[in-house]
C-alpha cells in the first residue's frame, strides 16, 4: 500500500482541497480505491495526472508539494 495516500494528502501535496480530489477521483482523471465512505488515491496516478493537467482554470489555492511523492 505505499502508492497510495489519503485524499487529504493528495488535496496537500496538489495544493488543492479535498472535494476537487474527490471530485478527479470520481471522473477518473486520478485513480484510487473507495475504502467505505473513504477513498485513498493511486500516487502515480496523481502524478500523472499533475504532469498532464490543462494549465487553464483557477490557480491552486496553495502552492503544490508534489516532488514530496516518493
């Protein structure tokens, strides 16, 4: 299980909140795994999906920690 991480550390390292994590997951642009009520995210899928992103829209919120993901 060390490729996956919470969506509150996938909103963390994106430097988005928790619902647009949510929200990829369920639109399959990031995959992970529903765990009950609780999903935990694919970390390659999620820089995968940080490298490819559209650079149009809203900024991120706060300032993206993804060359932490190991």
């Amino acid at each position: 299980m060390t490729n996956y991480i919470t969506t509150k550390q996938a909103a963390d390292l994106l430097g988005v909140g928790q619902r647009h994590i949510l929200h990829l997951l369920t639109n399959g642009k990031v995959q992970g795994i529903k765990l009950g009520h609780d999903w935990i995210v694919f970390t390659p899928s999620l820089r995968q999906y940080h490298e490819t992103k559209s650079p149009k829209g809203r900024p991120a919120s706060r300032s993206p920690q993804l060359q932490s993901i190991h």
